[in-house]
C-alpha cells in the first residue's frame, strides 16, 4: 500500500508540475501577443478554476465543502493558504513571465526546492548538510548565470523579473506547507478550489476583473481555458494531492519538471532562444533537485524526522 501511494503521489506530483509548464506557456503567449496585464489574468484564472474545482465537489460532498467555513481555526489556514499561498504564488509567477519568459520564470521558481529543503531541515533540526550546501551553491550559480551570462554588467533578465522569479519560489513553499493541514482534514478539491476562488476574489476587486480586454479574441479565450482547467484546477489539484501522498519535499522536487516542460515548449512554439550561459545556468539549478534529496534515514534520526513533519502540520 505505501509503495502504491508513493507511485501515485509521484504521478500526481508530474502531471501538476507539467501542467503548469504547459499554463506558463500560453501566458506567456497572452503576455506578448495580447499585451494582456499579468494581474488581470492572475484574477480571472483563479477565479475560473475556483468555480470549477467547487462545482465537481458540490454533488459529492456538500457537507465537506462548507463544512471548513463553519470552523474558525480551519477557516484561518485556508484564508493563509488562499493569499500568502496561492494568490501570492499564482501573481509572482505571471509577472515573472511578464517580466522575461516562460522558461526563466520557472527556472527561478523551482529555487523553492532548496528553500524547501532548508525550511524542513531546519524545523527537523537535522541541519543542512554537505549535499543541502552544495545544492544551494549550485542554485545561486545557476541563478546567477541565468541573469548575467556570467557577465554581472550584462544583466540578462530584468531586476523585475529576476526578483518575481525568486518571490514565486517562495511562494511555492508558503503554499506547499500552508496547504497540509486542511487538505488532510478536509480533501484536496475543497480547499484547492475555496483558495483559488478567494484569492481570485480578492485580487479581481482591485484589478477590475470584471473589464474583460477588448482585443481578446477566439484563439485568446482558448489559451486562457487550456491555463484555467489545464494550468490551475488541474494542475495545482493533482500536486497537492501528491503532496498528500509523498510530502511537500518530494513533492517539490519533482515539481522541477515544470521548468523543464516550459523551457522545452516555449523553444519550439514560441522560439524563444536560450543562450549557452543560460543553458548551463538551467542545468545548475536543476542539479538542485538531485543534490536536495533526502536520503534514506534509519533509527531514532528517522523518528526524529518524522515526529518533526507531523508536528509542523498540527494546529
């Protein structure tokens, strides 16, 4: 049974990581071709997806979906999850691409690997080790080659770009953590779908959600669709429900496929061209994920390890 989850969990973990590479694509698409306002498209995707993720729920478990308004100490992680989670995460990460490309924006996202990694080491007081230090050294190389091509008086992504990039990453580990207790509690769609529409919410109040651009025509309104149901209710739905099965530290680093789905995809459709500098940049901090891992503890360091993940998602 607990080699199935681990399958399972690894699956769900891809296909989210996957979609949102396909999503990261197509906004970008948005971005440069509409001159679409990242904030704007934050709002509408959440929204959308919310409505969607509460509407399949709503014949099956009407009890459950409400359920978690009804309890405050609930309601208050969700409200956490919704905005320093989701909102934070989803708006960082389109004004990444907004601000340089795709593939860039998802390479400095999946920095959230190592800031998972030393989050939980240090909530486990296990310490970062000889492997945890060496993948930070490689994130920050990479990251420094991604933005200067080595040449730091010839910055390759905007300041803008390269701070939204790092901001979506810490992003990923707020809503990665924010997520666990109530999705435990409460199943993966309703609090997927409440967050996506709350934070939506909020969001659409101040950008005017409701002015629908002007220039969107057919062909926009289907990027838009494959972002909302392939991009945001699928994809954050089906890793968190990896999450539930394999952890926010397994999870996150196979989330890592999401920068590897974006830089290929948005080379062959959108030829966007990637310098040598940054290609070896890419490769650092994708060599992050395997240098992050954990490995196999056994003993009272196990226990010790595990005792410290539960206790992180009391409340």
């Amino acid at each position: 049974m607990e080699k199935n989850n681990s399958v399972k969990g690894n699956l769900f973990a891809a296909a989210g990581a996957a979609g949102w590479g396909i999503s990261g694509v197509c906004s970008q698409y948005l971005f440069s071709e509409y001159q679409m306002e990242s904030d704007w498209l934050t709002a509408v995707r959440m929204i959308l997806s919310g409505v969607i993720l509460l509407a399949l729920v709503l014949p099956r478990e009407k009890q459950r979906l409400f359920g978690v308004m009804k309890n405050r100490t609930d309601l208050l992680w969700l409200l956490a999850f919704a905005i320093l989670g989701l909102l934070y995460c989803q708006y960082s990460f389109l004004a990444a691409i907004a601000h340089s490309n795709s593939g860039t924006a998802t390479i400095l996202q999946s920095l959230n690997v190592v800031m998972m990694a030393a989050v939980m080491a240090v909530w486990n007081r296990t310490g970062i080790g000889l492997r945890q230090t060496a993948a930070i050294v490689l994130a920050i190389l990479g990251t420094y080659l991604v933005a200067t091509h080595g040449n730091p008086a010839e910055m390759m992504v905007s300041p803008a770009g390269l701070a939204w990039g790092l901001s979506a990453a810490v992003g990923v580990v707020f809503y990665t953590l924010l997520s666990r207790p109530i999705v435990r509690k409460w199943g993966n769609l309703v609090i997927t779908g409440w967050g996506m529409l709350i934070g939506g919410i909020v969001l659409g109040i101040f950008v005017g959600v409701w002015e629908i651009p002007e220039n969107i025509d057919l062909f926009g309104a289907f990027m838009i669709a494959i972002i909302v149901l392939i991009g945001t209710a699928a994809g954050f739905s089906l890793f968190l429900q990896g999450i539930r099965y394999i952890g926010p530290v397994k999870a996150t680093l196979i989330g890592c496929l999401e920068p590897a789905t974006a830089t290929v995809l948005s080379a062959v459709f959108l030829g966007t061209r990637f310098g040598v500098m940054e290609m070896i940049g890419f490769g650092a901090i994708l060599g992050t994920v395997f240098l992050s891992m954990d490995r196999p503890e056994t003993g009272k360091e196990e226990k010790k390890q595990g005792n410290g993940r539960e206790n992180l998602y009391r409340y």
